[in-house]
C-alpha cells in the first residue's frame, strides 16, 4: 500500500476524478498492515522521527562544542 500510488496510475478518462481518491479499508484478516495507522506510521512519522533525532544531535553538538569554547576563553583569560 503506497500512498503515492494515484501518481503513478495514468487514467485516460480525465473526466471520472473519482477514480484518483485513494480507499484506506480496514480488512478484518489483516487489519494492521492495511490500515491508514500502518502506512501513516510508517510512511511520515518513521521518516519524520529519524530527521528530529538527527537535528537534536546536531544540535546538542553545537551546543556541545560552544560550551568548550566560552571555557576556553574564559579560562585563558
């Protein structure tokens, strides 16, 4: 289930637009790999988590190194 899908799928019949709305339907089999919680997981906030995670290093890194920095200038003063 790829929610980019409608962009793929070229329609020749421009006129139906209903056929382009994905359909997120619960099956009662296998409920959790179709459902919309499953592909919004995994497809924005997997992706979303690990970009925040990499930005708060960075930025603990920043701070890190600035912290060193102001003690080596005050203490070389």
């Amino acid at each position: 289930m790829f929610p980019y899908a409608h962009f793929f799928n070229i329609n020749g019949d421009k006129n139906n637009q209903s056929s382009d709305v994905l359909e997120c339907i619960v099956h009662d089999n296998n409920s959790l790999t179709s459902s919309c919680i499953f592909t919004f997981g995994f497809y924005y906030v997997l992706p979303l988590s690990i970009i925040f995670l990499c930005y708060l290093r960075v930025f603990m890194y920043v701070r890190r190194t600035g912290y060193q920095v102001v003690k080596r200038l005050v203490s070389s003063t």
